[in-house]
C-alpha cells in the first residue's frame, strides 16, 4: 500500500515537473530559462518606458541683470597674489633653488593691492560669488550646483570705494608641517563699497531671493582676506537698500535693463 502511494506521488511530480518547462525552449536548463525570462521581462519594461516618454519640451530661458550695491559692516582686507609670490612657487614646484632676499614689505604692501588698467584698488568679483554658493551650507534644499546655474557674477574686478586705507601687518600662522609664524602686510578698506552686478535665471530664482542670498553670504562668508570663513571678522557687508530705493539707483537700473545687459 505504502509503496503504491509512493510511485503515485512521485508519477505527480514528475508530471508537474514536465508540465512546468513544456513551454521552454528545447536544449535549455533551468538556469537558462531563467535567464530568457529575464530577458523578457526587461525587454517589455523598455518597451512599456518608450511609450510612456513624452515629447522633449525646451522653455525659453529668462534671463535679468541687476546692480546691487553692498557696504560693508566690517573693513575689508584684500591680499593679492604678487608676480613674485608667484615666480618663487613655480620655481618650488619646478625644484630651482634661489638665494634667499631680503624682504620688502613696502612691496609687499603695495603687492596686495587688486589695481584695474586705471590703478584703482579692486576686489575680484569672484569674490562674492564664492561667497554666495558657500552660503548656501546653512540653507535647507538648496544646493551649491542650483545656485552656480542660475546665478553669474558679471566682471572680473570691482572698484572699491572707501573713506580710507590702513597699511595692516600682523603675525600670522602659515599652513603646513614645520612653517614658521611670518608678517604679512596689507591693506584694509574702511567704510568701503561696492556695487556688484549679477547676471541671474529668473525661472531658477527671484530679486527678492537674491538679495536675501547676498546678504547671507556677507554676514557668515564676507570676503577678501581674514575673513568669517577664514576664522576673521573682516569683509563682512550687507546690501544697501536705501540706495536700492532710491531715484537715482532705480532709474541707472532701467538703462540696465533697457540695454539689455
């Protein structure tokens, strides 16, 4: 009896066995068929995601210019890399060795000025565009690559208006094993100024919005040398709205615009 029930189970399996892969192409284990019917699937999926593709739509940029003045609420620091600086870390990198030269920190001072073609002292513009994609650190679901793409500071050096320069050596702590404490000489801009223009999409971001960045970026970034982001107080500003708001601004805004720039 028991050996009976045994054959009859075992003549079941065998037919749900055959019945299982009667289907499947000949010459093919199961891993193979496994395969095909991945192959399959896949093949559908693809063919299902191409018929659900809709057409490419491309909306035509909006792009606006704007001048925004900034004061400072801070004096700024500035330190240009000097032609020697540079000669001398070429030369490092290159392994020549120089005598070493007596220092001249009149030159040194006059070295860590930015000068435009007229000799007026500049602050590079990249500057607050640096300043204004780090800020973006502290700001929820905002991205530093949102802000490079809808935003562009236009220029390459911005004059600095001030009341007054004051000729600043101090003690500093050079980076790097075995680097000894140095003077460095520069110059810092009391009750400076300047007016930065950005170039910005309006589908990505508002005036409103851009304004509140710039002035993010000038109380926790600032800019030029010691500043907030470099352990310094110096380079802090703020936009200046009462200049925003007045006559003489907003019209030099409107032949901004009406230029098309």
């Amino acid at each position: 009896m028991l050996t009976s029930c045994f054959c009859l189970a075992r003549n079941g399996i065998a037919q749900q066995s055959g019945a299982m892969f009667s289907n499947a192409e000949p010459g093919l284990d199961q891993s193979g068929i496994a395969r095909n019917q991945t192959v399959k699937r896949r093949k559908i999926m693809a063919e299902q995601n191409i018929k659900s593709v809709e057409k490419l739509e491309v909306m035509e940029p909006t792009y606006a210019v704007i001048n925004i003045p900034v004061i400072g609420r801070t004096p700024l620091m500035t330190q240009a890399l000097s032609v020697q600086k540079g000669k001398d870390i070429i030369a490092k990198e290159l392994g020549i060795s120089e005598e070493r030269k007596i220092r001249n920190l009149d030159d040194e001072y006059e070295a860590a000025f930015y000068r435009n073609e007229n000799g007026d002292a500049c602050l590079p513009s990249n500057a607050f565009m640096r300043a204004m994609i780090e800020a973006t650190v502290d700001l929820k679901n905002v991205a530093k690559t949102q802000v490079k793409r809808a935003i562009s500071v236009e220029g390459d050096l911005y004059k600095i208006n001030h009341s007054r320069i004051v000729r600043d050596e101090r003690i500093v702590i050079r980076k790097g094993r075995n680097k000894a404490p140095n003077v460095a000489c520069r110059p810092v801009f009391h009750d400076w100024s300047i007016d930065v223009q950005i170039a910005y999409d309006t589908s990505l971001i508002s005036e409103h919005q851009l304004i509140n960045l710039l002035n993010r970026a000038g109380y926790s970034q600032g800019v030029g040398s010691y500043r907030p982001s470099c352990s310094g107080q110096f380079g802090k500003f703020k936009v200046d709205t009462d200049k925003m708001n007045s006559p003489k601004w907003q019209r030099a805004q409107r032949e901004l615009v009406a230029a098309g720039r």
